[in-house]
C-alpha cells in the first residue's frame, strides 16, 4: 500500500536518495532547506521529490528520486500525480528542469509535461565535474511545464 508523507523536518536525512538525482550536494543545499519534500513509502522507501515555489502562480519540482532498484514501478509517477493535486490549489504551473536524455524527456511528457525552455551550459557552469546520464554527458537544463489546473 502506497504512501506519501510531507517531511517537515531531519530532510538531510534522505540526502543518499536525493544525491541520485542531483549529484552534488551543495546544489541540494540551494533548494532543500526551502522546498518541500515528499517521501513515497510502499512498505519501506522507494523515492522522494521537492517542490519549491518560484513565485504566486509557478512551483517547480527540483528533485525526483526512486531507490534504482525500485525503478520502473510507477513510484515516480504516483509521486508526481500527487504533488500536481497537492499543489493545483496554490499554483497554475508547475516546471521541472532536467538534462537532456530520451529517457527523462519522455518520462515527463508521460505525466503530462510539455518542453518549455533551455538553461544553456546550466550542467557545465553549475557543477564541480561533468555530469552524466548513462553516456550522455548533461550540458544544457532542458525545462518542461505543466498546467496543474487542466
């Protein structure tokens, strides 16, 4: 049985799976202290994301992550539906940024994401090393959005 809790306090305590997403930790710094996180239980942990609100009408979800032997589940998915419900009241749109790979593209525009706007050279100016998703090498931050009240 699936569920979801807001974590309100001791977020570093996740730190190992958030790091799966975002590999940096001082990068982390910038967004957890302020965002929301949500942890996503099914018997014990499978993933985790944090929303922070960018201004009155637009969220943005910062970081999705699923234990990698959890993947492929549904667990990502049943975490981004119900963080879309939980914020539709508060906000119009939400964004998700990431690197640029078929697999997170098409991931996001499963759950209803659309391609917004490119960050150029955000892996490369933002990040103490190259980052890399597989064999591709992270350069630009590709942005998606979605209306969260359709």
């Amino acid at each position: 049985m699936i569920k979801i809790e807001k974590v309100t306090e001791n977020k570093k305590q996740f730190l190992d799976l958030l790091l799966l997403a975002d590999e940096q930790e001082n990068m982390i710094d910038k967004y957890l202290l302020q965002g929301d996180l949500f942890a996503l239980y099914d018997g014990d942990l499978k993933s985790v994301c944090v929303v922070v609100a960018l201004d009155s009408e637009t969220c943005e979800l910062k970081n999705i992550a699923t234990y990698e032997k959890y993947q492929g589940r549904g667990y990502g998915r049943a975490l981004i539906k119900y963080i879309c419900d939980y914020y539709q009241k508060d906000f119009q749109t939400m964004l998700v940024g990431t690197g640029e790979t078929p697999r997170a593209l098409s991931f996001y525009e499963s759950c209803g994401f659309v391609q917004s706007h490119r960050v150029k050279d955000f892996f490369v100016d933002n990040y103490d090393h190259l980052m890399f998703d597989g064999d591709i090498q992270l350069v630009d931050m590709i942005y998606l959005k979605k209306n969260l009240r359709e």
